[in-house]
C-alpha cells in the first residue's frame, strides 16, 4: 500500500481529523480563557459554541469514513448540514473579530445563510426520500442541493469579506476550504472516488484550513494581551506612560547607578486654552506637548503624564545635561505649538529618591510659573532663590 492510498483511506480520514481535532480544543481553550476574560461575551460565546459543533462535524466524518459499519443515511445528511453551518459560525466570528467597531458588521445575511440550510436540507429530503432508506457510499455523499449550497455559502463569505477589511491569513484560510470542498464535491460526483490524490487533499487541507484559523486566533488573543498590557501602563489620551509606571521606570534608572534628572513640564494658560479653544483644541495641543517630551526623552530616559497638562520625563544624564535637555523641549513647544511650558528639573544629586526628585522637579517647575512663564529652573536655584528672599 502507497502512502497515497494510506492516506486516502479510513486512516487518513482519522489522521486529518485528529489533527483538527487538537487544533480545535485549544481554539476552545483560548475562547473560554478570552470568554471569561474580556466585556464581549456575545461574541465570545458564539466562538464557544461554534467549535464544538465543528468537533462533531470531525467526528462523524471519522464514523462515515469506515464503509464496513452500518450507518443510517441521517449521518451523511447532518454532517452536510453541520459543515455549512459550522463555516457560516465560525467566519461570523472572526470577522467580527477582526472588523472595527465603527464598520458594523451585518448579521441578517448570515442568519438568512443559515436558514436556508436547514430550507435547502428539507427541499432535497422531500425530492429524494428514498435516499434516507439506502445505503451511501463513504466517500459519495448523495445530497447535491446542500452540497452545491456550501459552495455558494463560500462565494458569499469571501464577497462579505470585502467591507471587512481582513488579513492575508483570512483570505489564505477561505482559499483552503474551498480547494478542500472542490477536491471533495469533485471526487464524489465526478470522479466517484476513483482518485485517491484527490481524496488525500479533500482530508488534509482541512488540517491547513484550521491552523490558519488557530493562528488568527492566537494572534487576536496576543493584541488583546498587548492592548490590556498598554492600556495599564499608558495614559490613555497622550500615549505617555501614566504616573504609577512612569514612577517605575524612574525607579529603574535611580536603581542602575546612573545620574539622573526628573524634568517636571506645565503647560502655561492651559485652562484659558480649554475655556477659549475648546477641550478638542486643548487635547490636541497636549498631544503635540507630549509628543515633543517623548521624542526629546526617547533613548535617554522615559516619558510620562503626571496629571492633568503636568508632563514629566525622566532621563540619564551621563552623556547629557539636563538643563540642555529641558532647553530643548521648552523651546520645541514655543516654536511648533500654539502654547508655552514651564519647566523644571531635579538630579539625583539633590535625592536619591525618586518622589522627591519629582517633588524638587515640581517646585523648579512651579518657581519658573511665578517668576515669568516659557523658562527653565533648576530645582537648586529655585531652592536657593527662595532662601534668598526668605
């Protein structure tokens, strides 16, 4: 015996829905874990609900695969029933998965498509009775109608896939299965099972068709993982990190040994902003702000939002200084924003804390606002202005 005609046989059936079979249970491990985890639950819960009935679907297949057993025909009909809706599912959710909360994804084509499975299901009983009272073959299915509607089932996926705007692996997947499907209509009602190579493509494909699933799976399950991750330790409006982990990365780069610098920015008249301008105007002007700090900060040190228009960044002051630093990002927002900062500073050689650093940083800061706006205050200068006048 060949490995073709192993291959084409009841145990390369069993071989291929094995397979499907593993893929299958940790998509439904990821769905409960994503189910359990996530605000979604509909969508979820479908995805849940799909992948068992897709198991079924690879256990009969198994069964109607061994033509020793004595089977009812019933077998072959509700397993062309479940491989059209299995596939309606199952695209259903991924792309509602992957299609964007603004581009609403219609339902009603896809509950009419399943409908009209079980419609199409009863046309071809009533038309052909007598075939539910006889034996089939394990590789002809007699039921055209459906098998026939499957196809046109996929036409309609792929045409629906337009105004989804999915990836490469989707429209890769959709290919698979209806090469596997064409292999399969094609051995049955044309060749009548008399080509084992195309036999053996209709049972591995689907191995394919299905690892192409389980990858967009995994790969939606690792940007909600991203996304959950960022949204914890980003603000949320200027991409910078919020306070509690920018007090991490400071805490970091104090703990590496090397010198340091807290710089504390406020932007000037940003409530006469919002008041004249408008939130949407202001917001933009914050990000502007923040974008500036963050470029300035980037291979140094970190940036972050301490609250409200306060922004801060945190850098190693071994190749750099500082108040060259602050000079820099002062002057980038005079010139390409609407608006100016004041700015303070503080170095690890005034703390070797970080939270009084961005104290000391904050009253630099606060002693630029008093003392003329659009400037730039060391924290020992402020420090020893004040005991000046004291």
């Amino acid at each position: 015996m060949t490995l073709t005609q192993w291959l084409s046989g009841p145990n390369g059936q069993l071989l291929s829905s094995s397979a499907v079979i593993v893929i299958l249970i940790l998509m439904l491990f990821m769905s409960v874990r994503l189910y359990v985890s996530y605000r979604n639950k509909r969508i979820y819960r479908l995805l849940i609900t799909a992948i068992p009935i897709i198991i079924i679907k690879q256990c009969l297949l198994v069964v109607l695969a061994y033509p020793g057993w004595s089977l009812s025909p019933f077998l072959h009909l509700a397993f062309t029933i479940l491989q059209i809706l299995s596939f309606i599912i199952i695209n259903f959710v991924f792309m509602k998965l992957y299609t964007h909360r603004t581009a609403q994804l219609k339902v009603i084509p896809f509950i009419i498509m399943s409908m009209m499975t079980f419609v199409i299901a009863g046309i071809q009983f009533a038309i052909m009775p007598n075939s539910m009272d006889t034996v089939v073959h394990a590789q002809a299915f007699t039921y055209p109608a459906l098998d026939f509607y499957g196809l046109i089932v996929i036409f309609m996926i792929m045409l629906d896939t337009r105004s989804a705007h999915m990836s490469s692996k989707y429209y890769a997947s959709l290919i698979v299965f209806f090469a596997s499907e064409l292999a399969r209509l094609s051995n049955a009602y044309v060749f009548h099972g008399s080509l084992n190579w195309l036999l053996t493509i209709s049972q591995l494909l689907p191995i394919v068709y299905y690892t192409l699933l389980f990858i967009l799976l995994f790969e939606w399950v690792i940007e909600r993982l991203m996304f959950t991750y960022q949204s914890s330790i980003m603000d949320g409006l200027t991409g910078l990190y919020n306070r509690r982990h920018f007090s991490s990365k400071a805490e970091q780069l104090l703990q590496s040994n090397k010198p340091m610098a807290i710089i504390f920015c406020d932007i000037d008249n940003f409530k006469k902003l919002n008041d004249t301008h408008g939130h949407h105007k202001a917001d933009g002007v914050l990000k502007q702000v923040s974008e500036i700090i963050k470029e300035e900060s980037s291979g140094i040190g970190s940036a972050g939002r301490y609250g409200g228009e306060e922004l801060l960044s945190c850098i190693s002051t071994e190749r750099v200084k500082p108040e060259i630093v602050a000079e820099s990002i002062r002057r980038r927002v005079e010139q390409e924003t609407m608006v100016t900062i004041s700015v303070g500073f503080s170095t690890s050689k005034e703390s070797k804390v970080v939270q009084e650093m961005i104290k000391q940083a904050d009253e630099a800061m606060y002693y630029s606002k008093t003392t003329g706006k659009n400037k730039v205050t060391p924290f020992k200068s402020s420090a020893a202005s004040k005991k000046s006048k004291a």
